[in-house]
C-alpha cells in the first residue's frame, strides 16, 4: 500500500484512511480460534464521507494486499446496512462483524433502528456516523442541526442512548483511543452491542502522522468466565431440592457454543428445557427433554412445566416479558431460580441465584456437581406425554384437516402449511429468518430445529424489514447454507431495497414473502383486546364509510421483487408451494435472491400456547368488544408476579 513514511517511522494518511487501515489489522480469538473481526464495511456515500471513508475505501481496494483489505458493499438502505451487519455477527456467535458508513445529517440518523436493534440483543457492529464540520467554518451546513441552547449538538448525539460505546473524533489526536475503546466493547460478550464512533467531515479527510504501532495486528481475546465454585455449589444444593426443576435456555447457550454441554446436562439429570426465541435450538428436535418454546409464543408443554415448576434454572437468557409470559409463567408456590449469565445484570434478575459466568463453563461445572442425581421417573414420563401431544398439534398444524382447508378460499393456504413445507423440504442446516408479524410467534412455536444455527428470529427489537437484508448478512457469513427469509407483506413492504444489494452481490437468499393484505399479528392482537383489527388491513378508503375498511389494495408484490431484479416464483396451492422450495433450493449459488410468493388466510392460526402477553385494554370504552377485553385483561393481571422472590431461606445472592 503505498504511503507517506516520515523520518520518525510515523506514516501520515488522513483519519479515514487510518480507521481503514486499522479496522482491517484487527483479529478476535476464542478457545485459541482466530478470525479477522471484520469482514467489510457497509455503506451508502453522501457529503460528509464520500471523501473520508469512501476515498479511504477506494484506495484500500486498490492497494491494500489481501490480508489488509477491507471489502465494501454498497447498500440502499443505512438501516438495511446494519441489519445486515447483526444478522452476519449473529450467525458468527458475535466473534466476526461489519461495519457501516453512512452520510452527514439523514444518513447517519437512518442507522439509528439498526443501533437500537443491536444494542437490545447484544450483537456487535460498529457504526460510522458522519457529522458536519468540527471547526465548524462553514456552518450551518446542508443538513445541519442547529440548536439555539448548545452549539456542540449535533444529530449524531441521537446515538449516545443507542449505543453501548459512543465517541465523536473531534481531533486526528483522539482517533486512537476511540479506535481502542470501540474495539474493547465490541469483543465484550457483557458489554457488546451497537458500538459509535462519530466523525466530522472535515476530520475524516484531515491528515496526521501516526504511530505505525496502531495498525500493527491486534487479536482481542473473548474470554470466557468460569463460575466461582461457591455459586455452583449453591446452584446445585438448590437444584437437588427440587422436585420439578426446569431450564430455559436463552441465547447466550448459541453465543457461548454451549448446546453440546446443555444436552449432556439434561441427559445426565433428566431436567426438561424450554427455550427463548433466541435460544431456539439449544437442543435439537427429537432430544427427550425438549420442551420447546417457552412463554407468549411457548408450546404447550414447556408452558404447562413452567406453571408447576419449583426451581427454574435461566441459561443466557435476559427473561423477556415473552419468555416470563409477561410474569405470570411461573406459578409454583416459592418458584426459586438459579440464573446463569456472562451479565451480571441479567443473573441478577428473577431475584435468582446469580452464577456469573460463561454458559458453557457453568454448565459443565454443574453437571459435575450434580452427578448422580436425576429428577424422578415420573417427571420424565410426563415431559414425555406433553411433549408428544404438543408435536402431534404441530404435525396437524403443518398438515391441516379437511375442516380447515375446506374453510379456505381458492388460492389460499393456512401460515402452517407454508411453515410446514418450507421445514420438511429445507436441509437441516439450512437457516430461517423472521423478526416480525405473527411469524416469529408461530415459527417459535412450530418450526423444528435440526441443527444449531438453523434458527435466526430477531425478536428483542422485533423490527419490520430486518428479514431481508439480515439474510443477507447471514448468507456471506456461510455460504454452506441456504437462508430463508419469512417475511409478511407488511414487513415485507418496509424495506424490500435489499434485494438489489442481493442482486449486485450475486448472493442466493430465498424470501418466501407471505401475502395476508394486511398486518396479520397486529391484526389479531387488536381484535383480542376489543380493537377489532381497525387499522391493520390493506384497504381502500370506503368513500361512504370514509374509513379503511373497502376493497383489498391492487398491490403485485411479486412484480415489485421481479422489477428489483430478484427471480420470483407465484405459488396457488400446497403442491405449487413444494415446488417452489424445491426449486429455490436448485437454484445457483450465487445466482441472486429467489422470491417465493404466497397467499395465506390470516384468520387461521397457529395452536395456541395456552399463555399471555401483557398488552393494557382501554379501561372505560362506548365499544362493547372493548369492555369485554378489558374484563379478560383483569382476569389474566390477576396471575401476575409482578417481582418474584425466592422462599425464606432459600436466597442465595
């Protein structure tokens, strides 16, 4: 690469070209594993860092050597870029990412979701926000923010709430230790998340002779935390107690590589398991003590267990209101729990036993110290009874009697059959992908999991438009798999851009796009809690009523994929739909997205998981639906633990 070397061994390259530079110096390592931490950059240039980062990315490219090179992927979407920087980091267990470039003013303040959705589930990616001037010579500029009571403001403060590790390089001199300290944050499993580092325009291109030892090659180690022997051993004199324990596995059972240590737990001790949706696949479809699902979108089984659970032991999980069922999962009279987490802000939730420690560790430590002891037989033989009821629900779910077909409009099928297909004809590590609608419920509850990252729902966010792009992100992390992208006409309409971006890179993702004009899982929330589904549907404006409620829209979203480039098949029937996996599976491997579109009846649904999720009902209402929601709310409030603490004697902190 060529460069200016000055006589005291410093080489000048302007901010930008030194971020590059640096970025693509840097390694992580795990259990002795090395991978460069990032793979690229993404990013969409404008005023502010066309001539920063973008010429720095050029001229990386053009003369960077192979190991020093930092690819770029032009995106359309700022949003859509980190969406698809998390869903590659998540598929990398969070030891590889990307980072993000984006414009001064609009541009940069479109990364903000994307922030937001990282930092909630703890997934590194680091964001390069341009800003306006530093010396601000030339204010106010285009784009600029001004505010009368703080002139250092600017719209990039906006990610200070959003980020687990802001800066703003005001000074070429600042540069390195907001170099250091993004890096530190993103190979934290504890503090990782959305990480910022600011830069005006005018530093980016401002030169600087720095220290050649900042772009020499750096490994960040990602450690993992062994529990103090003192927690394991309270942890397992509380779970001995126990007559009906059970584990809800989180994500960190994923992040931590823990399932293999999971599943020799549960085989030595016989304890059922429940998962979170980002703990979905800790244990595989057909292992005895999978119970699936836990909470508002659980199955039956694990819901059931919950209830009467007496010692509920938390892996990597931060207990969502999803996974507690809004605090009303866990009914056991003195339900205690033992929480295991790299975190100790989530170990100390539930007012549980806190074992501070990396998920893998702590399950081995307590698998040893719980030899030979194993639940009763009884309790074994229940799981199994409510197991198998639960998968003969799904198998009719996936295949739905003549009652409901014949219930069906010509053209239509039910969101089981098409889950169904796409589960019984993919491969077993081929991965799925939902964030939002009624999808991520039903997929959490249904689908079958047969290998360890075949299952990608983004649920803490629950963002609309994140499935296409993460695809995305999760195919260039393994090319070995295919990706399919569940995605509802709603979210589906929010951000279909990166399809092109799929199209540019020649990268084969398969979204199969679920027409039910209109916001399925919104939809049905609002006529539960007496709304009557006003607002949810794709309609024309009545012009007597004046209300949405006319004829459906005339949208084709099938000709909208084919006019962004992606191959589309139109799918009528069940039969129609197996070929169409079938195909989407022949497909090239770099032959671009497929997009797979089908109608579904949004009236018929999934089985129910025999829980709750607190949504408030208006407490007085005119509307009679409303009024007999509310009386079912109360009912449910009724059940709630608003904070669940341990029986006399029995808390360990």
């Amino acid at each position: 690469m060529n460069e200016t070397r000055q006589a005291d061994g410093t080489v000048r390259l302007t901010v930008a070209q030194a971020v590059v530079r640096f970025l693509a110096n840097q390694w992580s390592e795990r259990d002795g594993e090395r991978q460069k931490l990032f793979a690229g950059c993404f990013g969409i240039f404008g005023h502010g860092n066309v001539a920063g980062i973008g010429q720095a990315l050029l001229q990386n490219e053009l003369e960077a050597a192979e190991p020093d090179r930092l690819e770029y992927v032009l995106a359309r979407n700022e949003q859509a870029a980190v969406h698809t920087a998390v869903g590659y980091a998540r598929q990398k267990d969070r030891l590889q990412t990307w980072a993000c470039t984006a414009s001064v003013g609009p541009g940069s303040t479109n990364m903000l979701t994307g922030a937001a959705l990282a930092t909630v589930n703890r997934i590194p990616v680091l964001l390069l926000p341009s800003g306006t001037f530093a010396t601000r010579v030339s204010g106010p500029v285009l784009q600029e923010l001004e505010q009368p009571y703080a002139a250092d403001v600017t719209v990039n403060d906006a990610f200070r709430p959003l980020s687990r590790f802001f800066d703003r390089v005001d000074r070429p001199e600042q540069l390195p230790s907001a170099l250091l300290g993004a890096m530190r944050v993103l190979t934290d499993p504890v503090e990782t998340g959305a990480v910022t580092i600011a830069l005006p325009q005018d530093v980016q291109a401002e030169a600087f002779d720095w220290p050649t030892p900042l772009f020499a090659e750096r490994v960040w180690h990602i450690a993992r935390p062994p529990a103090e022997p003192s927690r394991i051993a309270a942890a397992a004199e509380l779970v001995r107690s126990a007559k009906r324990p059970l584990v809800v596995a989180g994500g960190g059972v994923h992040y931590s590589g823990a399932e293999d240590a999971l599943a020799v737990f549960c085989a030595a001790t016989g304890i059922p398991v429940g998962e979170t949706q980002a703990g979905k696949g800790s244990l595989l479809h057909g292992h005895p003590q999978l119970m699936g699902a836990i909470g508002s979108t659980g199955t039956t089984a694990a819901n059931a267990l919950a209830r009467e659970a007496d010692v509920v032991i938390g892996v990597g999980t931060r207990w969502a209101d999803f996974t507690t069922a809004s605090r009303t999962a866990f009914q056991g009279k003195g339900v205690r729990f033992v929480n295991i987490n790299v975190a100790s802000f989530d170990a100390g939730k539930q007012a549980g036993l806190s074992v501070v420690a990396d998920a893998h560790e702590a399950l081995a430590a307590l698998t040893v110290a719980l030899s030979g002891w194993r639940v009763s037989d009884e309790y074994q033989a229940e799981q199994a009874r409510l197991w198998a009821a639960w998968d003969a629900a799904v198998t009719a779910a996936y295949d739905p009697p003549a009652e409901v077909t014949g219930r069906l409009a010509e053209g239509l099928l039910t969101q089981g059959e098409v889950l169904g297909a796409v589960n019984e004809l993919t491969d077993p590590r081929d991965v799925v992908l939902c964030a939002a609608g009624s999808m991520p419920g039903d997929l959490h509850k249904l689908w079958r999991v047969r290998e360890r990252k075949a299952y990608h729902v983004e649920y803490g966010y629950s963002c609309m438009g994140y499935e296409v792009p993460a695809s995305i992100g999760i195919r260039l992390a393994d090319e070995s798999r295919d990706v399919f992208a569940m995605v509802g006409d709603g979210g589906y309409l929010m951000m279909p851009t990166e399809l092109v971006t799929a199209v540019q890179e020649r990268v084969k993702v398969v979204v199969v796009l679920v027409q039910n004009q209109g916001f399925h899982s919104i939809g049905s929330l609002s006529e539960s809690l007496g709304s009557q589904r006003f607002g949810t549907r794709y309609r024309y404006r009545d012009e007597a009523s004046g209300r949405l409620d006319g004829g459906s829209l005339p949208v084709d979203l099938a000709a909208n994929a084919r006019s962004l480039g992606a191959h589309v098949i139109e799918v009528h029937d069940r039969s129609g739909l197996e070929a169409a996996v079938k195909q989407a599976k022949a497909a090239p491997a770099h032959g671009g997205p497929v997009v797979i579109h089908v109608e579904t009846d949004p009236t018929i649904y999934a089985p129910d998981s025999e829980s709750w999720w607190d949504v408030p009902v208006s407490q007085v209402s005119d509307l009679a639906s409303t009024r007999a929601a509310y009386a079912t709310y109360l009912d449910h409030k009724a059940t709630q633990r608003p904070l669940i603490t341990p029986s006399e004697g029995a808390g360990h902190r």
